[in-house]
C-alpha cells in the first residue's frame, strides 16, 4: 500500500478547479495508485529522472499529475494539467522537476 502526499497547493489548485465528475476519476486512479502493487502503464507512467506521470482520462479529455517517490512507498503529487497534444509538455516535465527540487529543499528545513 502506498501513501500519497500533495506537495505545496499544486495538486489542489489543479483538483479543486475540475467538475465533480472529474474529481471522482481523479479520486479512482488515485485510489488505483495506493492499492495496487504493479499499478498498469494506463494510469501510472514513468517519464524520466524518476518523474512519474498520472494518467487520468475522462470523457474526451486527457488529464495528467505528475508525481515522484519518497521513501519508498510514498508518493508526492505534484502539479496537473490537461493534455491537449500527443506530445507532453517539456515545460510541464521542467516545471515537475522543479517543484521536486523544491520538496527536498523544503524537507531539509
């Protein structure tokens, strides 16, 4: 069993800003991520330098978190934001590894 942790307000600002229904699958593949000891590539993908990406998918749109480990077997959410190309982001990649850095400069204090 994992635990989740949201870092700072991203993962918030992100969540509280989608419909209810949104927030029910965001809930699910959240609880899919706790749960499951080999969660499927569908929902839970790494990218790169230990950078991890939520897969959230509901109606037409394509939704991503990005996350990290710490400690093993807990999880730190980071930012979201809705995937609008095939391609991700570089900059959503940047701003994930960023916000990492942040968390262990916060952890130290």
């Amino acid at each position: 069993m994992r635990v989740l942790e949201p870092f700072e307000d991203y993962f918030w600002e992100f969540y509280n800003d989608k419909s209810e229904a949104v927030q029910t699958k965001i809930d699910y593949v959240l609880q899919i991520i706790i749960t499951i000891e080999q969660i499927p590539k569908k929902f839970f993908k790494h990218i790169e330098d230990g950078i991890y990406e939520i897969r959230i998918k509901s109606g037409s749109d394509i939704y991503r978190l990005f996350s990290f480990f710490d400690e093993g077997k807990l999880v730190i959410l980071l930012h979201g934001f809705t995937k609008k190309t095939q391609k991700l982001p570089r900059r959503e990649i940047d701003k994930a590894m960023l916000l990492r850095r942040a968390y262990y400069e916060s952890k130290k204090s």
